[in-house]
C-alpha cells in the first residue's frame, strides 16, 4: 500500500519505510496487498499478481462502471502494489498517465519491470511514499485517484481522505475500491477429513485483522462525505470464478492459504492445522493443486466520490 500529500516529502529511509510497510501488511493479502510471516517479497508479489490475473473481468468492470464524462488524462494509483489497478486503469484510458504510488521498493521496481514488459513505461511514473505519513510527495493535481485495498491499512484514514481531496482536480473523482476479506476457495464440505476449515481459518483472521485493521470492511461513504467529498455511486460485484477456468486460481489458493496459515496457526485445533498443512504440501495427494472443485469467492465493494 502506499500514500502521499503535496506538500514536502516524508523524510525517512527506505529501510525505515520498508520495515513499517512490512509491519503494516504482515498478515494476510486481503487486498492484495498483505504479507504474511515467513513469507518474503517475491512470494507477496506473486500473490499480487495472481490476484491481478483472476480478477481481471471485474476490476476491469469496475473502471467502465466509473461515473467520468470524459477520460481521464491524470490519474494517481494510491497503494498500487505491484500493478493490478494501474493497468487496468492504463487499459480503460489509453489517453492517461498514472503515478503509482507504493511503500513498497520492491513492489515499485516489479511495478516497472511489468510497464516495460507491456511497453507502457512511457506512460507510468512510480512514487515511493507513505500515505500514512504527515506530508505526502508532489501529485500534481490528477483527474483521478484510485485506492484499491490500501485505505483499510491507514492508521489516519480522516487524513489521508482529506489529502486525496486537497489534491484532486476540482470535479477528479476518487474511487476506493475494498475486498470483503480474502477470497474463499473451498466448498464449504472440504477438506473430507475437517469440513468448514477455511471458514474457521477466516474466523480466526477475521479475530486478528480486528484488533490491527480496524477499517477493514468499513463503509467508506460516510467517511468521503465527511472529507468534503460527494459520493455520487456505490456499488458491491459479486465474484463466483470456477476454478476450472484457470491454472492460476490452484496456485492463488495455495498461496493465499499459505499466508492464512501465518495468522492461525496458533488458533487452529491440532486437527484442522494438520488439515490445513496437507492442502498446503504440494507433494500430497490431498494437495489443494490437485482439487478439481476450486474457486474464487468473494465481494468487491467501488465507492465513486467527486470533488466538488
């Protein structure tokens, strides 16, 4: 996730800034942007971008359902991870140029590397910034900003909506776009052996994000409106992918399972941990790789805000 306001930059190390991005996203990719224990860098991008490949259709229907008379020429990417809204933003307006902003160093450079794999370097400018932070870096003054599953990691959530007002051209529109929770996988009758497991994981993690996430699964329209926004639609799309669509969505689980495991280990019965390891051992039979009865499930919640 990332941030920024234009006034000054925040002046701290980028050790300093990894290490609180780090402790900001440790547990859990709901959003696409989480980490967990034991688990580095490469492994959260790879998390991201499997994201960004299965749920392509509907992040890409959520940026035509954007209410814009014209297309945006200036549009900042707050919290963009390693791409997933800024392409598909640079996808539905070929006439733009995004600033993709991140606490992430490495997110930033994998960001890039994919620009330039596409052949839209020319069209991407990254940022390394803290939208938590006090003082944000210079933005411009964009058309559009867009915020997907980075504003329920802000501690000053109050703040930074008001930044993203401050900064906006007046009549930009601002989209926050939030999952509700990270996707479920399983039939509610697997594994055969502990029924309903992923459901108690997602209890359990649900217990944790509580205590350090209090944003998490907010609604974000009052809090635009009180940051001097009009809130001009809302609108919830439903996921349901089978996951005989895609060899992607086997290792999205899995990843996304492993990540579930950091968080609840210690809350999990020895039984239903023991489950959870085999779907994890990719060299199992009972591995989640080799289940036929995958998919994708979940909500994603866009909330389209003018300044006015």
């Amino acid at each position: 996730m990332d941030q920024a306001h234009p006034n000054t930059p925040h002046h701290v190390t980028q050790h300093d800034r990894d290490q609180q991005h780090d402790r900001r996203q440790e547990h859990g990719p709901d959003h696409a942007h989480g980490r967990h224990q034991g688990h580095g860098a490469d492994d959260q991008a790879e998390i991201l971008d499997l994201d960004a490949e299965v749920l392509a259709e509907h992040l890409a229907s959520i940026t035509a359902w954007l209410p814009l008379e014209t297309g945006p020429r200036r549009i900042v990417d707050l919290g963009c991870g390693t791409g997933a809204g800024t392409f598909a933003l640079l996808d539905r307006f070929p006439d733009a140029h995004v600033t993709a902003v991140d606490s992430s160093a490495g997110h930033l450079r994998h960001l890039r590397a994919k620009a330039c794999a596409r052949g839209v370097e020319g069209r991407v400018r990254t940022l390394y910034a803290d939208l938590d932070g006090p003082a944000w870096p210079d933005l411009g003054s964009p058309d559009l900003a867009w915020a997907s599953a980075s504003m329920h990691h802000l501690t000053h959530p109050d703040r930074t909506l008001r930044a993203v007002h401050d900064v906006l051209a007046p009549g930009g529109l601002f989209a926050v776009v939030e999952l509700a929770g990270f996707p479920r996988f399983l039939p509610e009758s697997a594994p055969e052996d502990r029924p309903g497991l992923e459901e108690r994981c997602h209890a359990a993690t649900d217990r944790f994000h509580a205590e350090r996430m209090p944003h998490r699964g907010a609604d974000w329209g009052p809090m635009l409106t009180a940051a001097g926004f009009t809130v001009e639609g809302e609108r919830t799309i439903a996921v349901n992918i089978e996951g005989s669509r895609s060899e992607a969505i086997g290792r999205y689980a899995l990843g996304g399972l492993q990540r579930v495991r950091g968080a609840v280990a210690t809350e999990l019965s020895p039984e239903d941990l023991a489950a959870l390891d085999r779907l994890l051992d990719t060299g199992s039979p009972h591995s989640i790789l080799r289940r036929d009865d995958l998919a994708v499930r979940t909500e994603r919640t866009v909330w389209a805000a003018r300044r006015t």
